[in-house]
C-alpha cells in the first residue's frame, strides 16, 4: 500500500510488529486517527512511527567523543553515564575510560565481594559514581555478537539501562 511504501521510504523499514502494542505517547492531531472506520492500519502505523521518530529526535542526541571527557550535552551537565562493560575485566574499551574517570573508589567498590560476582548478559547495574563527575554510573552487561540471540540480548540490554535511569532518575546520560 501507498503508507506502507511511505513508511519504508520515510523510516527505512515497516513498523515492527512487535511495536504495535507499545503504548508510547501520541500526537493530537485533532481527529481520531486511530478510528480503523477512518484510517487503514498502515496509516496509523506511519503517523504512530513519525511521533516515535518526533520524541527520539527531541530526547536523543547523538554526539561523537571520548565518554571519559563527556561533561555536558547542549550545555546540560550529565547526571549520568552508561556503558558496557564486562565485569571481570573493566579495563577494555568505554568501561576503561570510564574507570579512569571515577578513580580508585569504582575500582575498590566492583571488586568487594559484596559486588562481585557473574551478571547475566542483558543486565544493567547502577553504582555510586565517585570522582566521574556524575550521580550515577550504569553497568551494562551486553551480548558478544557470537551469542544466540544477540540482537534480542542487547535489545534488553538497552531497555534495562533505560530502566535503571528512570529507577535512579537521571535526566541527562552519555551512552
């Protein structure tokens, strides 16, 4: 169909399927377009799709750096910082320049054994941040490529990194 089209066209792909039953917020358009008497489904799913697309660009912004260095997104100081990390090994990558950043007392703190231990691939774990300049620091255990799954694994991994900034209630975080 013509909104099918639009919609790959637009968006690069159709609506998943999966994302038909997410209730996220929508647009008042001033008219029930969501009336299947009024409007086809592959109408609703492309003006559901551009709302989507409308709060991710005002909610996200994408920027190129060293997370170690990131202070601020457009003048809003970060309150926190999400970023892989394996926990046995925090010295490889984005976890690397994250340890630096907070200091001796992230270092000290994942290696009590209070702490400690094995995290399932698709977590997230929130700690203290020490000197990282933050309120909080986001531990995400992500998925190899060559995991079964990997795509729905770092899928959850994502959506529970989300969780954890709502549950500590952080407004401002560099991914």
């Amino acid at each position: 169909s013509l909104w099918s089209e639009l919609s790959v066209l637009h968006f690069k792909a159709q609506r998943d399927l999966e994302l038909r039953f997410l209730a996220l917020p929508t647009r008042d358009r001033g008219w029930d377009w969501t009336d299947r008497r009024r409007t086809c489904v592959e109408l609703q799913e492309f003006l559901q799709s551009k709302d989507e697309r409308t709060q991710f660009d005002e909610a996200v912004k994408v920027l190129q750096g060293d997370i170690g260095y990131i202070n601020d997104i457009e003048g809003r100081p970060l309150d926190g910082i999400a970023f892989p990390t394996h926990l046995t090994n925090h010295y490889v990558g984005a976890a690397q320049a994250v340890f630096r950043r907070a200091g001796r007392g992230l270092h000290d703190h994942v290696n009590d054994p209070s702490f400690r231990g094995r995290r399932p691939t698709g977590s997230a774990v929130a700690t203290p941040a020490f000197d990282a300049g933050v309120k909080k620091l986001i531990h995400c255990v992500g998925p190899r490529i060559t995991m079964p799954n990997c795509f729905e694994l770092l899928a959850t991994t994502y959506e529970n990194a989300m969780s954890a900034v709502l549950h500590e209630e952080l407004t401002c975080v560099t991914i």
